[in-house]
C-alpha cells in the first residue's frame, strides 16, 4: 500500500527533475550537461511508468518487481554515464583525458562480468538475481568513482562552483543507495528505512541541482585558492618588514 508521504515524494521528483531541465534550456547549457539532462528525462518516464505499472497490476506482483528493478538498473547505467561526464569535463585539458572513457568502459564491463559470475549458477533466477547484483555493484562503484572525482578536484584545485555542487549531488545519490544496500543485508530489521533513504536522496539531488542551475553562475568561484591569497598578502608582508 502505497501512502500520502511516498506520493509526494514519487510527485515532487519529477517535477524538480523537468524544472532542472527547463532551466537548462532556458540557460542554453543543455548540449554542455547533456548526460545529466538525459538522466533526469529518463527518472521522469521512469517515475511516470512505475506508478502506471504499480497502479495496474499491484505493489506486490512480479510485473511490477521486473519493472522497477530492471528500470532501476538502467537508471544505475545512465547515472554512470553522467559521472563519466564529470570526469571528462575535470580532465579535458589534462593529458588523462584520453584514458578516462576506457578505463569507465573497462571498469563497467569488469562489473558487469563479475555480476554475471556471482550469478551463473541460478540460472532459473538469472534475470532477477543478475539485475539486482549488478544494480548493488555499480552503486558501490559509484561511491568510489564520486570519491575519486571529489579527491582529483581537491588536487586540481577546482574552482567552479556549480560544478562542485553538481558533483555532490550525485554522490549523496550514491551514497545513500549504497548505505541503503549495507543496511538492508547487515541489518534486515531495518528494511522499512530502506525504502525511504534512496528517494530523499534522490529528491535532495535534483533539488540541489536545480538550485545549482537557478542561482550558480558557470563562472563562480566556488573558494580562493590559498595561494592567491598568499600571493596578495606577501606583498604587504614584505613592505612592513622594509618598513
């Protein structure tokens, strides 16, 4: 039984998933985070298809268990496909950059593989048990994959604002998916939580990136880098010592 709260949740989502992407159309900047638009686009028919699924054959039936998670899975490789795009837009003037897309592709096909194997042997369930495996994995790839992103901007001293809150809000997606992994095979008393974490994470993504996109210019500098600020202040140092 599906109640008040998980309809405004279900209803909230894409409305501030098409905001996101209408203010990126209306900024001219959806060619530049293509990937991400596509994602949301996709959340939204994704949304719009669960309830028409859950409504016409039930919360509880297979056809809907297919759906959602099959669905979810496929969100899973999109969302992968944004973090790729993040790490394209970091690295487009690095010499790296033309190692990211096959190390992504390798790293997606090695998941993929490994998926398959833990699966191999229950063949009568390979879908079903294929599909949640590798949905679990690639989230915890992600994890890694936002974590690798977050310390690679941290070293290159990234400066854009907007691109910053852009990447934080894909890695509380990820990391409230993962979360909610763990604690649905450590703690099965504490299902009924898992089933609320991943869509506020979900939520309080598209809200941060449609704050991002509304009130962020592409050109703010997110922080001063600390040498700048040495360099201005060295200057007034030194004419106090000559003084």
């Amino acid at each position: 039984m599906v109640g008040t709260y998980d309809l405004v949740i279900e209803i909230l989502g894409p409305v501030l998933a098409l905001g996101t992407v209408v203010v990126c159309l209306l900024s001219r900047c959806f060619r530049r985070y293509v990937f991400l638009n596509i994602y949301l686009l996709m959340c939204t028919g994704f949304s719009i298809g669960n309830y028409y699924v859950r409504s016409l054959y039930g919360y509880t039936s297979e056809q809907y268990f297919y759906f959602y998670y099959m669905g979810d899975a496929v969100m899973m490789i999109v969302a992968y496909l944004v973090i790729g795009s993040f790490f394209d837009h970091l690295f487009r003037h690095s010499v790296f950059c033309s190692y990211i897309r096959p190390t992504l592709v390798f790293l997606f096909l090695l998941v993929v593989g490994l998926s398959s194997l833990f699966h191999f042997r229950g063949v009568e369930h390979f879908s079903s048990g294929f599909v949640i495996e590798l949905e679990q994995n690639m989230y915890f790839v992600g994890v890694v994959l936002v974590f690798l992103l977050w310390t690679s901007m941290s070293y290159l001293g990234t400066q854009n604002r907007r691109f910053v809150l852009l990447v934080a809000g894909m890695g509380t997606l990820f990391d409230a998916h993962a979360a909610n992994y763990a604690i649905r095979f450590l703690f099965p008393s504490l299902s009924a939580l898992t089933l609320v974490v991943p869509p506020l994470a979900y939520n309080f993504m598209v809200g941060l990136w449609l704050y991002t996109f509304l009130r962020v210019p592409e050109e703010e500098v997110a922080v001063q880098p600390a040498r700048q600020v040495f360099q201005r202040l060295a200057p007034v140092g030194a004419h106090s010592l000559r003084k």
